[in-house]
C-alpha cells in the first residue's frame, strides 16, 4: 500500500469509526473497509513522459519500458508517452528553434534546415 493511500485509510477510518487510528486498528475489519473506500477514491493518476525524438534507440527502449512498467502500478491509471520532435544535430524543437529561426528539412528527418548542410554525408 501506497503512504497516500495509507494516509486516506487512516482519515476514512478515524472520521468512519470516531476511533483513533493505532496499529492494532489494522486488525479490525473496519480496517479493511477503510482501505477499499480509500482505493475507490483515490484520483485518478496520469504520468506524462516526455523525450526528444533524437534520443539513442537503446534509451527509448527503456523509456518505453518504464512506461509500461507505470502502467502495471494499480494507483497509475494512465501514462503518456510524448515525443517532442528534436533536431538530432543541434537539439532544436519546435518551440525553441535555432537563432533567427529554422524549418524541418523533411518530414520523417529530426533534422533541421539550420545543420542540414553541417551533418556529414549530407554535403551539397
Ligand atoms: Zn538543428
Ligand atoms: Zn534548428
């Protein structure tokens, strides 16, 4: 169990029941209701993930991991996993560009029009 959700338990406990919470409260079978009243209204928890698209594909597939790990958490009920598009040469985004602006030079390339032609193998 979870030290909030724990924390709830104690709170629906003590305000249900009128006793205070010890430890031998544990062993009661109020307890136990407490604790399922507790899971129902827990809020709903969403994680959001957020990488650039030019991370290592060795890193993302961790990311992607770790996402489904959250997901497996009961108190996780949802995980975003969001991708922000960023030039792999530069670091560029789409809210932060390069100095006196710059465009994606294709539409599947995390490249930008800034280092398109520094980027060896693309010399013009
Ligand atoms: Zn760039
Ligand atoms: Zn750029």
């Amino acid at each position: 169990m979870s030290p909030e959700l724990h924390e709830r338990a104690v709170e629906i406990f003590e305000t249900t029941i009128g006793v205070e919470y010890s430890d031998q409260a544990e062993r009661t079978p109020e307890w136990g209701d407490a604790v399922a009243k507790a899971e129902e209204t827990t809020p709903a928890t969403t994680v959001t993930i957020t990488f650039a698209s030019n991370i290592p594909s060795p890193l993302l597939d961790r990311v992607t991991a770790f996402a489904a790990d959250l997901r497996r958490i009961p108190t996780i009920d949802a995980v975003d996993v969001v991708t922000i598009r960023t030039c792999r040469s530069c670091g560029c985004t789409d809210d932060q560009a390069c100095f006196g602006g710059c465009w994606w030079i294709s539409d599947d390339e995390g490249l930008c029009s800034a280092c398109a032609p520094a980027v060896p193998g693309e010399q013009r």
